[in-house]
C-alpha cells in the first residue's frame, strides 16, 4: 500500500483552526461541506486571491477560509 | 479555475442564483450598480446632502463608506462624515477604530469617533457588569443597539447631518425580520424598510443602501478594495445573541436553496404596506429626558440609563413628577422598575 504524503491543507481563520484533508482534489464547494461551512458565510483564498466555490483545489495546495460574517 | 462570464480573467465571484462568474473588476462594477440602483429605487439621496455614515469599522460600514466617497467624486454638493461609535467593548473595538481612522486620514474624510463612556456615561463592558450587579433582565445586545441608535441620533444631530446611512445588508435584514416575526413583534417588521423617515419630532432620515446586498458581496468588495484584512474580529458579546443561530440557520438554507434570502426580502417587502396603518410602528413622543422621538413618553435609552444609575437625579425628580398626573408614564415608570431586582433605582 502506498502511503499518500500530499494533502490539502486548510487554514480557518474564524477558528483559527488548521485542517488537513487527504484527498487528491476538490472543489472549493465540496471543501467546505466537508468541513461543515456554509458557502454564503465563507471566502475562500488560495496563494492570497480569492477563488469561487466552483474552481479546484489540487493536492499539496493550502487554502485560507475566511468567515464573512459582521462582528455582532 | 472558473473565467469571469464577461472577459475570461479569473472569476472571484459566482452569483448563486444567476450563475454568473465575476472577475475583480466586473464584481466591482457589479456591486456598485447593484447599490447606486437601490439608491435611486428607494430616492434615498437628493442632490443636497450632509450624509452621515455610520462606520464600526468593520466590512460593512467601510464598503459603504468608500462606495459613498466614491458617489460623491460626482455629487459635488453631498458631504459625507464617518461617524463611529465606539461602545467600549476592550480587545474589539479598538481594533476596528484603527481601520476607520487610517481610511479617513488617508482620503481627508472628516470623522468623529464618539463613545458610550462620554455619551451614556460608561462604556459597555462596565454598563453589563453594572446590569448584572443589579440584576437588569437584558442581554448585552439590548444596551448596545438601544445605545448606539442613541449617539449615532445625537451625533448625526451635533454635526447637523440631513441623513444617516447605515450598512445593514440583506442578510442583517432578513435575520432580523425572522427573529420579529419569532418574537410577533409587526410593529419592528414594519419598520424593516430601506429609507425610514419621519416628519416630525426631529428624526433624522436613514438609508440602507445595502438592503439588496448579501453580506458575502460586501465583504468580497471591502476585501477587493483593500479596505479591511481578511482576518476574523469577533464581538465577545456575540454568543448571547438570537441573531447568531438565526443567521447559522437562514445560510444553511440558502446553501440548499439559492435564492431563499431574496425571497425572504421579497416577503418582508410585501408585508410592510399590509402592516401600514394596523400595526403602530412610528414614534409619537418627544422623550421628556432626552427630547429624541420615542415611541414611548421615556425613551429605552434614558429608561436603561435610569435602571443603571446614569441618569441625573433631577432628571429622575422630573419625570417622577409629570407620573404624579400621568397614568400611563407612571405604569412605565412602574415597569421598568419591576423588571429588576433593584426598586432602588426609582
């Protein structure tokens, strides 16, 4: 059996959480459901630009979830 | 990677119900249509303004600010000054003052940072503490929004403002419509509207010129204009609020359902002409404290500053008085001290 050593990684900022997830790619959609965030309270940034829930995070990729929501 | 539907650059945005992709720029021009044509839906600014912005600092407020500031390049006679009322909440606030002042400096905006210790008497954080020693019934959200509606009044008067915007966006509307309709309160959701104005008794007109924008739209244009960092600054007080699963719960049913939010604010839109004339939703009374239009003879505001010891005894003496010959005044009086432990406070 081969051992995966490539996996994404994810920064959450509003938990200030790091998570890593061992799958080959995803959309940025399917990320977030996994991590049980919703798609209208979340940004999502890869290399420091914004991406939609539509586009593909590969392996060995680290993302930046920000929570939108207003402070109280 | 997904392409901008307009021209191929890559997208930042996809609209969940229209399903268009936007690149920074088209995002950008789209938000500020979408805004401008609110502004003109609901005539909430003449050619003549002195529009006070009511800014935490936050996503919201400095969109608004900037989107104004923009405007104004072309309305030559609207003035616009920053208003932030800072609450006095320690390790939060401070904070987001800091991201108002550097957008004001930078740009020559004027602005005025005005707090709940100078204007109440107290900051927040002492007002909850004192509330707790004294057994007050109400959450830290009921001071603070009954406060801060208060010195943004007063201010908004002091600097002589024709009109108050606030950065209330879709999603802070609809939450709030769904916690009024939970609480039966029609009177708040009569009020739920895009311009609120009164002829009488000194109110200030105000505008949310947000009312149509869903809250990701507008912290993807503060995040775009670099307006704030992407970094998560939370109100401690937040855990004691409804709003905070009602949000959770409304964005869980947008996710299923695209779409859901608009049609919330399609109903709220519908039920606020029905709601006209049957439920009583504007102010009568002058405040016999405070003078600010108030639904009642007392305003909440010098109500909760009576029931915390900040209200000035000959204040108290006088409003006792006027209860000698007034049924109604006196029964409210009577209220508010009946709703805590500390009859004293009368």
């Amino acid at each position: 059996m081969v051992m995966r050593v490539v996996v994404i990684r994810v920064k959450i900022l509003e938990t200030n959480q790091q998570v890593e997830l061992d799958v080959k790619s995803t959309t940025v959609r399917e990320l977030l459901l996994r991590l049980g965030l919703t798609l209208s309270e979340h940004i999502v940034f890869k290399n420091g630009e914004v991406i939609t829930e539509d586009d593909i995070v590969e392996d060995n990729s680290e993302v930046v979830v920000f929570t939108v929501k207003s402070g109280g | 990677m997904t392409n901008c539907s307009f021209c191929e650059k890559p997208a930042v945005y996809v609209n969940p119900i229209s399903r268009l992709a936007y690149c920074k720029r088209h995002f950008i021009e789209y938000f500020e249509r979408k805004v401008r044509r609110t502004m003109r839906k609901y005539n909430m600014l003449s050619e003549d303004e002195h529009i006070v912005v009511a800014t935490s600092g936050g996503k919201d407020s400095l969109s608004l600010l900037h989107i104004l500031v923009k405007l104004s390049r072309k309305n030559p006679k609207w003035r616009i000054t920053a208003v932030l009322i800072d609450e006095g909440i320690k390790g939060y606030r401070e904070r987001t003052v800091e991201n108002l002042v550097k957008y004001a400096e930078i740009r020559g905006i004027p602005y005025v940072v005005a707090g709940f210790k100078e204007y109440i008497g107290m900051t927040l954080d002492d007002i909850i503490e004192e509330g707790r020693r004294r057994g007050l019934p109400y959450m830290p959200c009921s001071y603070c929004g009954v406060f801060r509606r208060h010195v943004l009044n007063q201010v908004a008067r002091e600097v002589r403002a024709t009109v108050i915007a606030t950065a209330h966006n879709m999603d802070d509307i609809v939450q709030t419509y769904l916690m009024n309709i939970i609480s039966n309160s029609w009177e708040r959701v009569s009020a739920l509207t895009p311009v609120r104005s009164e002829e009488s008794g000194g109110f200030i007109k105000r505008i949310k010129p947000f009312y149509e924008v869903p809250e990701k739209e507008s912290a993807l244009y503060a995040i775009l204009n670099n307006l704030v960092k992407p970094e998560f600054i939370q109100c401690p007080y937040v855990k004691y609020n409804v709003r905070f699963t009602v949000r959770r719960m409304l964005n869980e049913l947008e996710d299923k359902y695209p779409g859901a939010k608009y049609g919330l604010l399609r109903s709220l839109q519908a039920i606020v002409p029905v709601l006209k004339g049957r439920v009583d939703s504007r102010s009568r009374y002058n405040c016999l404290v405070c003078d600010e239009p108030s639904s009642q003879k007392v305003c909440r505001a010098c109500l909760y500053k009576m029931q915390l010891g900040l209200l000035e005894a000959e204040k108290i003496g006088f409003i006792l008085d006027k209860a000698k010959s007034d049924k109604a005044l006196a029964s409210l009086l009577k209220y508010y001290s009946s709703n805590s432990n500390s009859e004293k406070v009368l």
